[in-house]
C-alpha cells in the first residue's frame, strides 16, 4: 500500500497546481496597489505549502531541497514576489531540517512551531552592509540571560505575516574576536518597530520587505541559535545552511519568472504584425528567431545548473569550503542569465511591452531585482575569485 504521506504529497501537489494559478491573477493587483499578497498565503498556508520542508515528524512534508526548489520555480512561474517571501520561510525549514536530520537536533523548535503553522521570515538585509550573515551593523549585546540587540534591518520580506524573525548582530566586546550573534525574534517581544518602507520599490511589491527597527530588544538565551566568528571563518553547517537554501530558491525564483516571460513572448510572438513582411506575424522574422533562440539558450543553460547543486545539496555531496563557490556560482549564473532573457524580451515585445496591460512590464520590474539579492554581483565574483585563488576572504583590507 502507498505511505501515507506520499499519497498526501501527491495531494498537496494537485492542489497547488490550481492555487498557484489563482495566485497569478491577483499577482497584477498586489503590485499595482503596493500589497502583501494576503489571499496568496492564506491559500498556500492551507494548503500545506508553508509545510514543504518541514520533516514529517512535525507535520510536515518532508521535502529536501531538490523537491522544495521544484515547488519553488513553479510557484514563481505563476507569482513570483509570492515565491520569493515565502522562500525565507522554506529557507529557514529547510536547513534547519537538514541539521536535524544530521542529528543536531538543537533548533529542534523550529521545525516544531513551523508544524503548528508559526512562520519564519528573514532579518539580514543591512544597509552599509555589502556581506550580511557573516557580518553585522547591529550591534549584539550580552546581558543576563540572553543578548540585547539594537539595529536596522532592511527589506524585511513577509513583514505583516512573520511569528519569528531569524536575524544576526555582532558582539564586538572581543575587539580581537567578534562574534555574530544568531537569533530569532519572537512577534510579541517588545523594543521593536516597523518602517514601512516598501511602498512603490521598482519590484517584488508584494513582498512587502519593510524596515525592522531593533533597540535594546532582548532576546533569551533559548531564541539564540548560533555564535560563530564574524567573517568567512564563521561559516558553520548553519551559516552554509543558510546560503544554500536561500541563494539557490532566489536562482530558482527569477527563473521560474524567466520562463514565464519566454512563454508570454511566444504567444504574443503569433499576434504581432508587421505590414511589409509579407507573412502572418513577427515569428516569422528571423532576427525575432534569433533572438527566441538565445532566450531558450539561456534557459536551457539554468535549468540544469539549478537542478545539479539543488540534487547534490539534497544527497550531501561533499564539497566542503568549495559549496560556497558552488551556490554563489549557481544563483549569480540563475540570475543574471534570467535578466538576459528577460531584458531581450523586452526588444520582442516592443512598445506593447511596456503597457501595464501586457503584464510584462511588472514581470520586468521584477526581474531585475535578482541581481541585488545577497550574494549581488560584486561580493559573488569576489568569493568565486578569491576562493579559486586560494586567498584569504577574512583578509583586510579586502
Ligand atoms: C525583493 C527583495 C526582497 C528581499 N527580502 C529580504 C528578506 O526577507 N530578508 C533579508 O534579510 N534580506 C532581504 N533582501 C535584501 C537583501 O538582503 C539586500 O540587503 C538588499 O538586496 C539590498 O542590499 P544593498 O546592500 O544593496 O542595500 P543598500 O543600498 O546598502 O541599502 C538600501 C537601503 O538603505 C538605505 N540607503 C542606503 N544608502 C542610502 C543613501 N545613500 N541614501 C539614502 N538611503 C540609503 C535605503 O533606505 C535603502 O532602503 C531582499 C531583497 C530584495 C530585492
């Protein structure tokens, strides 16, 4: 007889198909209006998604990275900015259920609040800070059971919905040796606030990534899940974790937007005319081929990138300090070959591209945001580069 949980899964799967759809066609009017996508999570949290890569044991589905990431581009296909909120929460599960599985058991409670439907969203992002994670602006203080932290935290995606903001500051009371302070912030903890900042950004508006304020929030010796040296000499299995999870789901977010965008060319492709060519529409015209052509070449060329690190990630391939180099490599390739793909669709599309009844001009927008999600392009060619050179990346200056 078929495992329950696999009968589930294949449940959960049907069920997503139809709600994914139904996300797209609210996708125009969140962006439009600077919205949360609200009926989106209500729908995805129903239906399991949020539960994705939490192990069965705490009500979950149990997906490792390679199937996570499938789910991933699918839904970004259809709604992107939704894909990639909700790609902190999988992010977060997803390595912490790596760990578990590893037998380090010790954010255990994670995985648990995620089973009863708590959710997890992301506090790194700092401006004047070009390698968050591995260092911090804010400022970690240790006090009488637990750390005191005050900073700012930019683009806070799932900002109206998070129970637990995972983030990080620096304890500098070691100048020699400073320490980066791994927590997560429970909701209801005071001395924070909220900066609505997100209202009409270029793209991604529905994710509304607003601001967190930090000052003087205590935060109990339990919610601390990590201390490790600032820098590159700090990455643990968690900081990788971390990295893995949340750079290869960005990859496959801004393909999945890649893909949508190729299949919205070929089918506007057949409409278009031109009065002197003498056939029935733009697809005829080989320059348009040509450039159809690059765009497949493109996507081919991701697809299986994504999909190689996303499998050797899930069968714990062991690359060791080289998956840095990997993961980079495999989000920036993601990325930058998707806004290829995208910007020379904007040339086939021409002017009716740029009409917000085309639904291509948001799509657009949304895309070029990939390349300024940590790791952005310079800090990425720096780690590829100097890893390969075997220079030291903690070095300073840099
Ligand atoms: C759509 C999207 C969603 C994201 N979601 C998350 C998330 O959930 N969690 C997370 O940790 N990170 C998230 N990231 C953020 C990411 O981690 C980066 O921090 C972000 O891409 C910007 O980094 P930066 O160093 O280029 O920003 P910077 O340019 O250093 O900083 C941008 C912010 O700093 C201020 N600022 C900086 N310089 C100036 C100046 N000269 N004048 C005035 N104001 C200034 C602005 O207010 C601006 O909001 C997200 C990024 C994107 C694009």
């Amino acid at each position: 007889m078929e495992p329950t949980m696999e009968k589930d899964k294949k449940e959960l799967l049907i069920n997503l198909e139809g709600i994914f759809k139904s996300c797209e066609e609210r996708a125009a009017h969140y962006d439009a209006n600077n919205l949360f996508f609200q009926e989106d999570f209500e729908e995805l949290k129903g239906a399991g998604y949020l539960l994705i890569a939490v192990p069965e044991e705490f009500g979950g589905y149990g997906m490792l990275m390679d199937e996570c990431e499938t789910l991933t581009r699918k839904l970004a296909y259809h709604a992107a900015p939704t894909a990639l909120a909700l790609n902190m929460h999988i992010y977060w599960t997803g390595l912490i259920a790596d760990l578990y599985r590893q037998g380090d058991k010790s954010i255990q409670w994670v995985l648990e609040e995620a089973g009863r439907g708590k959710v997890f969203a992301a506090g790194h992002g700092e401006s004047g800070n070009d390698i968050p994670v591995l260092y911090s602006t804010c400022k970690a203080e240790k006090v009488e059971g637990g750390y005191s932290f005050t900073g700012h935290k930019m683009f806070g995606s799932l900002t109206p919905v998070w129970d637990y903001l995972g983030f990080h500051g620096q304890d500098n009371s070691d100048s020699e040796n400073p320490t980066i302070i791994h927590a997560f912030l429970p909701r209801d903890t005071q001395n924070f606030e909220i900066k609505k900042t997100w209202d009409n950004v270029m793209g991604m508006r529905a994710t509304r990534s607003d601001d967190t304020i930090l000052n003087d929030v205590m935060i109990q010796d339990k919610y601390i899940v990590r201390k490790v040296p600032a820098g590159f000499n700090g990455i643990d299995g968690f900081v990788l974790g971390i990295f893995s999870w949340a750079l290869i789901g960005f990859g496959n977010i801004y393909f999945g937007l890649a893909k949508r965008v190729v299949d919205m060319v070929l089918e506007t492709l057949h409409k278009k005319k031109s009065i002197s060519l003498g056939r029935p529409s733009m697809a005829y015209h080989p320059g348009i081929q040509r450039d159809v052509a690059d765009m497949v070449l493109e996507l081919e060329a991701i697809e299986p990138h994504l999909d190689t690190i996303a499998r050797e990630w899930s069968q714990g391939k062991a690359y060791g300090a080289a998956w840095g180099i990997k993961i980079f490599a495999a989000k920036c390739h993601a990325v930058e070959a998707a806004w290829r793909v995208v910007d020379k669709a904007m040339d086939v599309m021409g002017g009716y591209g740029i009409s917000r009844n085309s639904g291509f001009e948001r799509l657009f927008r949304d895309a070029r945001l990939g390349r300024i999600h940590p790791s952005n392009t310079y800090i990425t060619r720096e780690v590829i580069a100097k890893g390969m050179l075997g220079l030291d990346l903690d070095y300073q200056p840099r």
